[in-house]
C-alpha cells in the first residue's frame, strides 16, 4: 500500500475489523484501496442469546427501513438508494426465503410495514403521495392497492379484524388516518388527528384493544385515541413538555409509551405505561447506560414479548434517528419501575440509523441500517 492508500489488495496496513472497531470478521480491500468492511461483524457477542448477522439481502444503499413479523415469518422492507424498495422473506432463524425488488418506486423515500391475518401491508413514500400494497404471506404482490396523493411519513398499524390503520402527514404538517382492507383499499373516509405536527416520521401507531392509539409531537408529544369509526378521542399529554419522539405498543392487556425527554439538564429516553386512552397511568422509567458517560437520547422502539416489553435503545449523537450503539432491555409487565440492565445488540464503528424491533414468538428481532460503506441492512433475533 502507498501512502495514499489504506490498503493495495492483501496489504491492509496491519488494519482488522477489530481494530476499526467491529467485533471482528474479515477485511478486505476494495478496487479505490480503502478498506472493504462488508464481511466485518457489526453485531454485538450474542452469547448464546441468539443469531445477528447482515441481512442477507441484496442492499447496499439502504435509505430506510420497515420490519413486520407475521407468525414464524419476518418481512423486511427497505428504500434502496431511491431507486426502488426491496422486500425480504425472512424464516425464523433470518434467513432469507424470498427477495423481491419491487417496481414502481422510483423517489421512494420511506417505507412501513404492518402483518394482518392475510397479508403484510406495505406503504411507501414515494413522490406523488403514499402507495399502499399488499403482499402474501410468501413475499409476492398480492394486489395493486391505493395511493393517497400529497401524503408523506407513512405509518401502520394492525386492526382487529384482518385490516390496518394508516397513518400520514400532508401538507401544512396536518396528520390523518384511514382504515386500509387486506387488499389495500382505503376508506373514503379521514379522521384528521393532529395539526401542527414536528418530525411525523418519528411519530408510530399501534393496536389498543378495539381501536389504535397514535402518538406524535406537536407541542411535545400528543396521543389520541382512534375508535373503529375513526372516531379520534381528546389528545393526551402523558409525557408533559421538551418531549419527542414517542414510540407506542399494545401489548394485549396494557398500553405503554417510550419517549425522549430535552428538557432541563439531562436528555433521557424514558417509558411509562399508558390508559386506553393515552394518558399517563403510572410511574415514569428512566433508563440509563451501563456503560460510564453514554447516554441513551434517540428514538426507542418498543415491542410486546409476551407479557412484558423489548425497548431498542439508541446511544445519543447528536444525530436524530442515528445511533453509536443500540441496546436491548426486556421491562416485566408489572411493574415497570423493575431496574433491568440493556443488554448491547450492535458493536461497531457504524452509526446504527432507521432501527426496529418486533416480537417472534419470545424473542426479540432487531433490524437496523449500518451507515457504513456500504450502507447495509443488519439483523439479530435475541432472547432479551
């Protein structure tokens, strides 16, 4: 290697994927002589709580990201570099069973995914507005389903009857909804949720009971309760002011609530559960790093595992939605205030961005993008 280059083919400067930061695998050298960190190993020791690895997909400019797990199958969606959205069948142990470039999706800039009984339903940002589609059960086109023009930040959610509640902002930052058929029809009908709306894309949804709950930030972070009818309940305030980024989850019995706090002298990622209706219903959780001087401030995704709840926590960079390094944490359904320690999914030198987490049977699946070079999709399934 000269002194302009990283590397020249075998001669990698005596540099590893451990010595970039990675927890190891093998590097190479690329045809520009900079380091090839394709086969580096950007999963955390799972110790036997499970399998990470690269997903496996054809992806090497991922843009974003959605994640859906419908019985023992795992569905990924994800933008390849706004030049299409890529779907991936994935089996229990993340496999990869079936991927489908889908067409049609040039401009593509967001992608959301929801599993009901019959289908997964996929919504994408794309230009002229949001387009809705179901696919089967095995990854294929299942209809040609609808497009909401001027729509943007799709989200989705299942309902309890086989069809789902979609979720996008328009113009002047009003966010509405619509109940979406497992054939990717839409209801004529709008319930208009909230104005005013900041960072939408950062907002979610989810199932309460015989209704959905969804939450954004307006004046710090708002929930409302959304009836079958579209009926949209008095916004509720749980987790007061200086606050974003709320993440939702139902987990059969009980609402809960993840949220970032900015306010006063410490940022925090915190969590509390909530009344069917979105107000506050108990104790706040404030979570905290075992690891000295890092704080945990970014988006929290949060799953139901059974009875209790998966919290994906981001490092904080400064950076909204990207971050150093995520964890894990499993809370107990009662109470919340149990103190539990994050257990770390991701190592590496990456900015880990667009993460998610989904419950398969009891365990947790964690997918995110590593935004490296190149930009690829990282997958683990751990028992947290």
């Amino acid at each position: 290697a000269e002194v302009t280059e990283a590397c020249d083919g075998a001669d990698l400067n005596g540099v590893t994927c451990a010595s970039l930061g990675y927890r190891g695998g093998t590097l190479g050298c690329d045809g520009a002589c900079g380091h090839d960190t394709r086969a580096c190993d950007a999963c955390a020791d799972p110790e036997a709580r499970g399998v990470c690895r690269s997903a496996g997909v054809t992806s090497l400019d991922a843009q974003d990201l959605a994640l859906a797990v419908n019985g023992d199958r795992v569905a990924l969606a994800w933008v390849e570099g706004r030049s299409h959205v890529g779907v991936a069948l994935l089996d229990r142990g993340l496999n990869v069973l079936r991927e489908t470039p889908c067409a049609g999706f040039a401009g593509a800039r967001a992608v959301a995914l929801t599993a009901t009984r019959a289908v997964f339903l996929l919504a994408v940002e794309t230009p002229s507005g949001v387009r809705l589609t179901p696919l089967a059960l095995d990854g294929t086109l299942a209809a040609q389903g609808a497009t909401i023009t001027n729509g943007y930040a799709p989200l989705l959610a299942p309902g309890p009857s086989g069809d789902a509640l979609l979720v996008y902002t328009t113009e002047g930052a009003v966010t509405r909804a619509v109940r979406a058929t497992p054939e990717g029809a839409v209801t004529r009908t709008q319930a208009t949720l909230f104005t005013d709306v900041t960072e939408p894309e950062y907002g979610s949804v989810t199932r309460a009971g015989d209704g959905w709950l969804v939450a954004m930030r307006v004046r710090g972070v708002e929930v409302v309760r959304v009836g079958l009818d579209l009926s949209v309940g008095a916004p509720q305030r749980p987790a007061g002011s200086d606050t974003e980024y709320p993440q939702v989850v139902w987990s059969g019995t009980r609402a809960a609530m993840t949220w970032a706090a900015f306010g006063g002298p410490n940022l925090s990622v915190n969590l509390a559960e909530l009344t069917p209706t979105g107000a506050l219903a108990g104790p706040v959780r404030v979570f905290a790093s075992p690891v000295s001087a890092t704080r945990y401030f970014n988006v929290a995704p949060v799953a139901a595992v059974g009875d209790d709840l998966a919290v994906l926590l981001g490092t904080h960079t400064g950076r909204t939605g990207a971050s150093g390094r995520l964890d894990l944490v499993r809370e107990n359904a009662l109470p919340l205030m149990r103190v539990t320690t994050p257990r770390p999914v991701t190592r590496s030198p990456e900015l880990a961005s667009h993460y998610r987490v989904a419950a398969l049977e009891n365990t947790a699946v964690v997918a995110w993008i590593g935004e490296g070079t190149p930009r690829r999709i990282g997958l683990a399934r751990l028992t947290p």
